[in-house]
C-alpha cells in the first residue's frame, strides 16, 4: 500500500511539472500542435528545431563519412584474359540536402525525440591504374568519374531537438 502512495505521488509531480505555466498556454500549445489553432508568428515546433540543425549534423556527418571511405577500395580492371591493372576507387560525397524532420515514433525502446532524413550526394573517383594491387592502394583516388549517386540517411534527436552524435542509418526514400 505504501509502494502505491509513493508511485501516486511521483506522477502527480510529474504531471504538475509538465504543465507549468498558465493553463491558457498549455491549452494554446496543445491546439497549435494539433493544427486547430493557427501557429504564432514566433512559434517554434520541435520538428522545425531539429530541421534548422540538420546543417550541422550534414557537415559533421560528410566529413566522418569522407573519413571513413578515404582509404577506398582496390579493383581490378581486366584487360586481356588474366592480364589487367588495379585501381582505387572512392566514394566522396561532395553535397547534402536537408529534406525532412519528424517527431519520432515511440516505441518501446526509445521514448520521445525526433527523426531527421539528410540526402548525400556523392561521386565515384578513381586512381591511375597500377600494375600492382599495392601500388594501387597508395595512390590517391582523385580522378573524377561521371558515377554520381544520393544516399539518404535518418538521425535521431533528443526530445529537446539535441543530435546524440550517433551514425545516420541508411534508409530507402
């Protein structure tokens, strides 16, 4: 019975705790989110919050991942039968474009917050070819080819709008 006190207690702290203010802005807030009531001029949602800082997740993001992709990959370019030469090849994204912010779905493993989709675009570069797969591996991949592409990726951000730093997940849009 105790246990049950205490339990009832905390929630009405916390349901006081999340209305502070007049109830008059409460009951405001609450129809402007719900799209009953037009917004304010100042009004600000949580979803506009995290779309305005998607900028910075996008620059942070496609530095990490330049990063990351710089060492590239060693192909082999078959000429005549077995003979042929190795070249580098390395996707360097070069340009992003916000394109959407969302509040979160609540499942049972992450509690409020918000989702943001960031879309990359990218091109394939290329190293001079080189006899051997080693020589290949030092040479800089800087020659441009006409292989473009976009990616897009989905962030997750805190209830208050605040990136957690983590790794965009890949996703089909």
């Amino acid at each position: 019975m105790k246990g049950l006190a205490v339990v009832a207690v905390c929630a009405m702290g916390l349901l006081l705790c999340s209305c502070q203010g007049t109830p008059g802005e409460v009951v405001d807030k609450v129809l402007v989110d719900f799209g009953v009531r037009e917004k304010p001029e100042d009004y600000v949602s949580g979803s506009d919050r995290v779309f305005e800082g998607l900028n910075v997740v996008a620059k942070a993001e496609m530095k990490r991942m330049n990063q990351e992709a710089r060492r590239g990959e060693v192909k082999f370019q078959e000429e005549k039968g077995l003979r042929g030469k190795y070249y580098k090849e390395v996707k360097r994204y070069e340009d992003f474009h916000p394109q959407d912010a969302r509040p979160a779905v609540r499942t049972a493993g992450n509690g409020h917050g918000y989702v943001g989709y960031i879309e990359y675009s990218y091109r394939i570069y290329q190293s001079a070819r080189k006899n051997t797969r080693a020589e290949a591996a030092a040479e800089p991949a800087g020659i441009p080819t006409d292989q473009v592409g976009r990616e897009t990726y989905r962030y997750r951000f805190a209830p208050g709008g605040v990136w957690d730093g983590a790794k965009g997940e890949k996703v089909r849009r």
